[in-house]
C-alpha cells in the first residue's frame, strides 16, 4: 500500500481477493453524447486534462491500532494530470470480522473539466463469483 498508494491484496483464510488493488480512477468510456461537439465535447475536454492516463502519486500511508479487532489505514495521494491534480485521501477502517470500510474524500485543483466519474477501480481474479 505504501509504495503504490492503494490497496495491493486483500485475503481470507490464504484466499486472494483482489488480483489489483483498489485505485482511484476518473475515466470512463465516453458515449456518444459525451463525443458530439468537437473540441468543446466533454470526452475532447477529459482527454486534453489527460484523465485517460492520469498518475498516482503516493503522499503519505498512517495505519493506527483503534482497538484490538480494529485498524485504519490513511493514506493521501496526488492523481496527477495534464491540467490539473486531484487530491485523494481514503480511509480503510478494517474489522477483526474481515468487514472493511472504505472512506474517500477527492478535492480537484487546476483546471479540470467537469469530470464524469469519480470511483475507484480494483479487479477479482475470475475464480471469485
């Protein structure tokens, strides 16, 4: 998590749950709608911001011990982009119970265009139904 500034596994009893951390992510598929106007459209608009291949940039990871069956985890990164960076802070509150709670907080600066998604992306290995 430190070196990546995401989640890199998740596992139950030896299990994988994840076979790519949960990352921030501002991009989607631009439909049809989102391409009509030229230079002026909204999915010309994300790409010239760069939110199509916008980096990652680790800041700061704190982990505190809330209680014996309850850590958080905070960690801060900076989403670089062409035109812009977006500020990220997301708070893992992770139960004795295998519960994980996930708190997130983004602030943008610079010039970025309205952004149509603002989530985060991970992937289960295919075996997880």
């Amino acid at each position: 998590m430190k070196k990546h500034g995401n989640t890199e596994q998740s596992a139950i009893s030896g299990t994988a749950l994840l076979s790519q951390g949960l990352k921030p992510n501002f991009w989607r598929v631009p439909t049809d709608n989102d391409e009509g106007g030229g230079d002026k459209s909204y999915a010309a608009r994300w790409r010239k911001a760069g939110l199509d291949k916008a980096k990652l940039q680790p800041v700061t990871m704190q982990v505190n011990q809330v209680n014996p069956q309850t850590v958080k985890v905070t960690v801060t990164n900076h989403v670089k982009a062409d035109s812009g960076s977006i500020a990220q802070k997301t708070v893992y509150t992770i139960m004795g119970g295998g519960d994980i709670l996930v708190d997130n907080a983004f602030t943008p600066k610079g010039q970025l265009p309205p952004l149509a998604k603002v989530g985060f992306q991970l992937q289960m290995p295919g075996r997880i139904q």
